[in-house]
C-alpha cells in the first residue's frame, strides 16, 4: 500500500481534537493532535502521539510534562491556529493549572507528568500520568476525514 492510501483509511477513524500544551523559555508551545487516548485507571494514565521532529517533541523531552486540552465545537480557530493553518494572529485565552498552561474554556484540561516514552517509527508515544484535571460540558470539535466537523 501507499502513504496516500494508509492515510485515507486511518482518516475514516473519527475522533476528537485536542491541542497539547506545554512550557518555553519564550512561553506558551502548543500543537493540535488528534492522536490522543486513555490507557490505564490505575494509575491514571494518558497517551499523545508526537512526531519526532515537531518542536513539541524537544521541548516535552526537555519539561517532563504537558497538558492535554480537549477542544469543543467553537474552538475550531484554536485548533486550526495551533495545527498553522491560519495565517493570522488570534487572541487564545491561556490559563494556568497546577503550573501548566491551559486553554481556557476547553471541554476538559488534563494536565500531566511524563511516565513513560515509547518511540514508534517516526512518533515518539509520550505516556502522561494525569495530575489533574477541569472538565466542562460542551459538545466536542471532531476531525474525520482530515476536516473538522461537528455533531448533527
């Protein structure tokens, strides 16, 4: 199979989107993932997926920890900013929690301390062990297909 082929089946698997959040010296690093998952209750235990050349990869490497913001339906700008696709600046309200830079008004902010990393092919699998969390009750922004959408 080919690249364009293997990327259009794992298109068909819808999911939420999420930006991941993280420190600087120069502040606030985020990237929008869609390659997010819950993976254990005890401990609790989340998992991102990072290309090994993104920024975000370095500097996660370098802090040891990163939050996991997952947007709802009216932050598709957010999402778009941070994957960047729009070439303008926009005002993103960034907030702290246990030390860690949130996105405000996200469905739910999880922050998180490195586990455990795997590296697979060209991502590294960075396993966070959540330190807390906000959650709030909205409807989520989703990605199929490689577009956002939204619930019907």
């Amino acid at each position: 199979m080919d690249d364009r082929l293997f990327k259009t089946a794992m298109g068909k698997f819808a999911t939420g989107v999420t930006v991941v959040t993280t420190d600087t010296e120069d502040g606030v690093h985020g990237m929008t993932a869609n390659a997010f998952m819950s993976v254990s209750m005890d401990p609790k235990l989340v998992l991102i997926s990072v290309g090994r050349h993104a920024n975000t990869h370095r500097i996660i490497e370098q802090n040891g920890t990163f939050a996991v913001n997952i947007l709802h339906e009216d932050q598709m700008k957010t999402a778009q900013y941070f994957a960047k696709q729009l070439e303008e600046d926009i005002d993103i309200p960034i907030d702290r929690f246990e030390g860690q830079p949130i996105i405000e008004g996200s469905l739910a902010n999880i922050v998180c301390t490195v586990y455990d990393s795997h590296e697979a092919g060209d991502h590294t699998l960075f396993i966070g062990q959540v330190d807390n969390l906000i959650v709030q009750d909205e409807t989520p922004l989703l990605y199929f297909e490689g577009q956002f959408r939204y619930f019907q």
